[in-house]
C-alpha cells in the first residue's frame, strides 16, 4: 500500500520564448510522488529532467516561459501561487539538490551563513539555536569539525564536502519534498554511495519523497522505488524500478539500459544510442520524437500516446511493445 500523495503533476507543459517565439520544451507531464517515494526521472541532456524540476520548485522567468497544466503540492496547487507565496514554501517544505555545488554556492560568503539564510527566512529560532542548527545539520551531513568549516568559503571545500553543504542548506528546515538534480555527478564511487545513503537517512528522519534526477542507472537501480523515462520532453515509459530493469518496452528505456557497462559483458566496446535529442527548434509534436534514432523500424504513424501496459507501467507507444534491436531481429 503506498503512502499518501505528497505532489501530483498533471499534463504539465512548459513552453520557452526564443526570438519571439514559444518553443515546447515539456509537454503533457504526469507525475505522482509520494512520502517515503523515490521517484527517478532519467533521460539524456536535453530530455527535459531539469526543466521539469524546476518548473515543480517554480525557478523558471515567467516573462520568457509559458506553463500549463496542475502541479498539486500537500492539497496545494502551486502554480497559483504568487512569488511570496512561494517563497513561502520553497526552502521549507521544499528543498533542491542542485547539480553544481561550487555554482550553487555563494563564494564570498562562509558555509555556516549560506546554510543559516534558510534558517533566517523560514524559522523563529535565535541566533544560538541558529548557530547549533548549523553544526547540527554539518554533522548530519557527515562533515567532522562542523564549527571550523561553517567558518570557511566554498572554495576551500572538496566536491565532495561541497555537495553535503548543499545537501544541508536543502533539509535545514526538514523539507516534505526534496528534489535532487544529479546529486552525484562527478564525484567519486565512495563519495557517491555516501551521498545516497545520506538521502535515504533524510527521507526516512522525514518521511520525505524525493525526486531524484539523474542519467545514472546504477544509481536508479539503488535508490528508486519508481522510474520515469524521459525524452524530448515526455514521459516515454514509467514503472516501478524491478519493472523497468526487468521489462522495459519502449526501445529508449532499452537502449539507455543496453548501454550500462556491465563487469560480466564479452564485449569491450559500449553500445551507443545512435544520434541525439533534437533541439526544443526541431521537435515536430505530430511525431514519434524517438523513431529516427532508430531507423529500420518504425513504430504506428502520428504522436504516440501513454498507455498503461500493466499495473503500474506505462508506455508511449503500443507499437513498441515487442521492439526488437537490430540484431535480434
């Protein structure tokens, strides 16, 4: 029995003005996450995991982008919100992960006050209890000697070091949504499985859902309980992780698994999805956006829709679902 809804996006659509002009960039997105739910939304550069991200957190220029659809947060409909009200809720109920830590990081400004400024908009403590806080989240971070680093600046820190600050100015108010936009990303295997064993401490402590975006199928297969492919800005295949690395469908999903190195693989060369995401310019909606990166077959004509297959799995595609690759045909 899963827990209670914590977010429902529903036919999300996000749209951003180049050159006077409105270009797809997420289109028709439906989502759920819920407490103590690790929702994985993987994807190539360009499939839209960002964008999507941060529309939920509400980051977006709203004089140059166009969003349609719901996005329900705790019975809340966040999209209604005016920039106070979400202020309100962002940096408390919600925190972000975000994928540059020394980017995210003020660097004229010491560790223990960028972790404190969440704090100071979103709490009543003094400024004692502040100042504990700070070594209190350190600590829960995994950082020793939490009162000399919330003196230093950023670029004293290691990449590992800096991506627990972040990880700590994310939970400082014990957010009920924590989205964590490739967390990992190029630290070393060590670090990394000590940053995905702290998030499921966080989301435990808090009953937290999280999403978490990521390229990194090892990583998915870790820590998610439900995946969401996306591509060219859709949802192509969604299911619960045992399902997608077991069962997956669409020719995407396969293909981004086919390319996972494994130690057991005869082969010593890595397979290469054939050519790219097309640009947000390029992308004709009326289409299946995936069929010409795989050219000797094609799935039905017009723009395939998201069906449920299965409890719980949804493809985009009837037509995919008994794709073969080209060598098992």
């Amino acid at each position: 029995m899963k827990e209670e809804t914590l977010l429902s996006i529903n036919g999300v659509s996000v749209a951003f003005k180049i050159n006077g002009e409105f270009y797809t960039a997420i289109d028709d997105v439906s989502l759920e996450l819920h407490r103590d739910e690790v929702l994985a939304i993987v994807g190539e550069s360009g499939s839209g995991k960002s964008t999507l991200a941060t529309t939920v957190i509400g980051l977006h220029n709203m004089n140059a982008t166009k969003i349609t659809g719901e996005i329900n947060f705790q019975n809340k409909e966040i999209l209604e919100l005016s920039e106070d009200e979400f202020n309100d809720i962002r940096g408390d109920e919600m925190g972000m992960i975000f994928q540059d830590p020394l980017a995210a990081l003020n660097p004229l400004i010491r560790i223990g006050d960028q972790i404190k400024e969440s704090l100071d908009v979103h709490s009543d403590m003094t400024e004692d209890q502040k100042q504990a806080r700070v070594h209190e989240l350190l600590n829960q971070v995994g950082i020793p000697h939490p009162e000399r680093v919330a003196k230093q600046f950023p670029h004293q820190l290691s990449g590992g070091m800096r991506q627990r600050i972040i990880i700590a100015i994310a939970i400082a108010n014990k957010p009920q949504l924590i989205i964590a936009d490739e967390p990992t990303t190029a630290l070393d295997v060590t670090i990394q499985a000590q940053i995905l064993d702290l998030l499921k401490d966080i989301q435990r402590e808090n009953h937290a859902g999280i999403i978490l975006i990521t390229h990194d199928l090892g990583v998915v297969a870790e820590v998610a309980d439900t995946v969401a492919v996306m591509y060219a800005g859709e949802i192509v295949e969604q299911a619960p992780v045992a399902t997608l690395f077991n069962d997956a469908k669409h020719p995407y999903t396969r293909s981004l698994l086919r390319a996972m190195p494994t130690i057991d693989s005869e082969d010593d060369e890595l397979y290469v999805v054939e050519g790219a995401v097309p640009s947000i310019k390029d992308m004709d909606r009326n289409s299946d956006l995936f069929a010409p990166r795989i050219p000797w077959t094609k799935p039905d004509v017009g723009h395939p829709v998201l069906k449920e297959i299965a409890p719980n799995h949804y493809v985009r595609g009837e037509s995919w679902r008994e794709f073969k690759f080209k060598d098992e045909l």
